[in-house]
C-alpha cells in the first residue's frame, strides 16, 4: 500500500513540474511577441602603436620568459631577447536590459541592444636600450616586432566578420529571461547579460589561443639563428 502512496504523489509532482514549463514557454511566447529583438553593434580598435628604448636585457628575458610561460612554455636556452611586442586585448559586451510586464504579474526581461567591442590597446614594441641604431640587429629586431604587430592586426581584421555573425546571433541562441512576481528582477537582469557574455567569450577565447599560437611561430629558435646568421653575414659584408 505505501508503495502505491508514493507512486501516487510522484505522478501528481510529475504533472506540476510539467504544468510549470508549459507555463514558462507560455509567458516566453508571450514576451517575444511584445518586444523587437535587439540592436546589435560590434566595433573595434586598433590602439595607438608606441615604441619604448628604454628597457635593458634583463626586463626583456623576464618579460619574454613569463610569455612563454603562459603558453606553458619555456624560454629558449641562451636567448637574449633584444626586441618584445606587448599587446592586450580588451572585450567588452554591454547591453541595455529592458522589462515588460506580461500576465499574472510576470516581468520579461530582454536586451533591447548589444554593443560588442574587441580591440587592442596601448600595443608597445620594446627595442633593447643602447642597441647601435644603424645595427643590422637593431634593424632585424625592430622587422621582427613589426611582423609580430602585423599579425596582431591581419587576426583582428580576419576575426572581426566571424564575432559580428557570432553577435547577430546571440538573441536567438540566449533569448529572454522570465522573472516571477517574487523574484528580484535586477539580479535576473544581471544573469542575462553574463550569458550574453559568455556565449561570445568561448569565441573570442579561442581566438586569443589561435593569434598567440600563430605568434610563436615566429618565435622559434630556428628563426632566431637565422636572424643571427643574417646579421652576421650583413655585419661581415659591411667591414670588408
């Protein structure tokens, strides 16, 4: 007999938890017929380049070894670094969050726009200090941070078309959020926008790993021998 009594109120939650979603699709429904789906704007930036000559051999090795180091990696044995590019990226996502009230005292909750913006700034190219600017090193360094900003900048333009796609698509694929008579609606308000943000970050996160990925294949020691051996060869030539 009490096997049948539990059966019984499990049958009854089952039907209630089932009412309560056919109700919250009814409410959503309800919400987007209401409301415009979201204006959507993504912009960029590419920073105003800057060049530093003031750092010695030893701020170089320590900056360049703890970039290898967040890539898992370790600095080259014997390299001397007498060049580094810094870049840091910004991404940001901000959005107004409207509400409408729907029946029964529901309040829906939706982006009326979504401002996406990727870009860079205050990228710095560091050249040795007190390295002979008529040096084919100094000029073989300077090339070679040059080439690592061109890749920073050829990735964003490359990147760009696929996060705006990415953006357009965000209202369809997060929607809109349902807030209870008893819920705090600017906490619920919060929580949407954080989903907004991370259904692009996965994106621009996997972009990161590929430009930084790209980056080190100029930064092997193979490239740094021939850079040498250039500049030997070059130094050599102009003695004669």
């Amino acid at each position: 007999m009490e096997k049948v009594f539990f059966t019984l109120i499990f049958s009854v939650m089952t039907v209630n938890f089932a009412l309560a979603a056919d109700d919250t699709d009814r409410y959503m429904r309800e919400c987007l017929s209401i409301i415009s789906a979201p204006k959507v704007k993504v912009t960029s930036s590419y920073g105003k380049l800057k060049y530093n000559f003031e750092k010695d051999s030893r701020y170089l090795r320590e900056e360049t070894a703890r970039k290898y180091k967040e890539k898992g990696l370790e600095i080259p044995e014997g390299f001397e670094p007498v060049g580094l590019t810094k870049v840091r990226d910004g991404f940001t996502v901000n959005m107004n969050v409207g509400q409408a009230e729907i029946s029964h005292g529901y309040m829906c909750l939706y982006p009326q726009n979504i401002d996406v913006h990727l870009g860079f700034y205050v990228p710095t190219i560091y050249i040795l200090k007190d390295l002979d600017k008529s040096s084919c090193t100094y000029e073989v360094a300077l090339r070679h941070e040059k080439t690592h900003m061109q890749i920073y900048l050829e990735a964003l333009d490359y990147f760009l078309p696929e996060l705006k796609k990415a953006s357009d698509g965000l209202f369809e694929k997060v929607g809109v959020r349902i807030a209870a008579p008893d819920e705090h609606t600017p906490t619920i308000a919060e929580q949407l926008h954080e989903d907004y943000v991370n259904a692009l970050n996965e994106k621009v996160e996997a972009w990161r790993q590929e430009v930084e990925a790209e980056q080190l294949k100029l930064d092997t020691p193979e490239q740094y021998l021939l850079e040498s051996k250039l500049c030997e060869r070059v130094e050599a030539a102009r003695k004669r």
